[in-house]
C-alpha cells in the first residue's frame, strides 16, 4: 500500500522511464552497483569523509564478482573524475553510467548536491536509479545511507514466495561495504 500511497504522478513516471531507457543495457542479474561518493569527501572545515579510490571498491568485491561472474558495473557517482578513473584504470569492466551533468571530485560540496542546479532533473535520476539498481546481484558501496537505501531498493520487490518470505528469505544482492570504520579512524587522526 506504501508504494501505491507515495507513486509519483504520471508525466513524472514517463520522464524517469525515459530517463531509465537509457540504459536499457544494463543486464538484468549480470551487473553489480558500485556507490562511490566524492561531493562530500570535505564535508567542511576540519571535518572530513574518507576518500576511496576506485581500486579500493573493485578489490574489496573482485573475487565475489569473479564467482558471479560479474563484468558490467552500474556506476553512481557525483564525480566526473570518478568515472574517468573507472575507465582508465579498469577497462576490463563494462562501465555504465548516466551521461549527465557531474562534478569534478568534491567541487559541489556537501551543501551543494545538484550538479544540474534543476530539482526536477535530479529527482527524475534518483527515481531511475532506485528502479535501476533492482536489476544488479550485487552492491559495492561505503558506510553512506544513500548506500543503504540503494542497497534497499535492491532488495525490495524480491520476496517471490510468501512461505520464503515468512521466514526472512528475501534473496537480497550480495554486499561489500568498504570504509565501515572510516569515521572512528578519522577522529583518533584528528581531523
């Protein structure tokens, strides 16, 4: 009832389908999500979120996609450069991405969340990528709720037999969570 209570309006729903047409590619069961933040790496003045390379997630989740036999990677970011440094430094993977306005790195800020400047436009790419993430096995992500709500999406709509379902059996993607302790390691550096 929740998901029929909150639908979005029609003209809503036929900008984000075309939106997710885009990348009608994307294989179902045969891809992994990769979450990589970089907007908000300096939060503000003396505080900071650990940055990540890309090396560090494709590591962290190279032997299970090994076993699922993953090779296409549904890449959400913020950043530009984080693209950049997917494709120069792993060619072997199928790299999928919304092409769209970004920041490079951490120009945005943590304030400052819409590359666009349009709130409508970024709303209708939030709305495709919750829809989109629901074909990938698997997640790679750091310790982010935005992660954990992808992660989420993923899992939602899963449960396929109730009996399963009663006894917690959702058939959820699997999940590599980088940078889990990143925030304790940060304040015993000080920063």
């Amino acid at each position: 009832f929740y998901e029929y209570a909150t639908r979005s309006n029609q003209a809503f729903r036929v900008q984000r389908d075309a939106i997710m047409s885009e990348l009608d590619h994307l294989k179902l069961g045969k891809c992994a999500v990769m979450h990589v933040r970089r907007g908000d790496v300096k939060i503000m003045v003396g505080h900071y979120r650990k940055y990540h390379a890309i090396s560090e997630y494709v590591e962290a989740a190279n032997s299970l996609m090994k076993k699922l036999d993953l090779r296409q990677i549904f890449l959400l970011t913020d950043s530009s450069l984080a693209i950049q440094e997917a494709e120069t430094n792993f060619p072997e993977f199928d790299w999928v991405f919304f092409k769209r306005q970004r920041f490079e790195a951490d120009e945005g800020g943590f304030e400052n969340q819409l590359p666009s400047s349009l709130p409508r436009t970024e709303s209708l790419y939030l709305s495709a990528t919750m829809e989109l993430v629901k074909r990938c096995s698997l997640i790679i992500k750091s310790n982010s709720r935005l992660s954990d709500l992808f992660e989420q999406s993923m899992c939602s709509g899963r449960r396929t037999d109730p009996i399963k379902a009663l006894r917690g059996e959702v058939g959820c993607p699997e999940s590599v969570t980088i940078g889990i302790h990143d925030h304790e390691e940060l304040k015993q550096h000080g920063k």
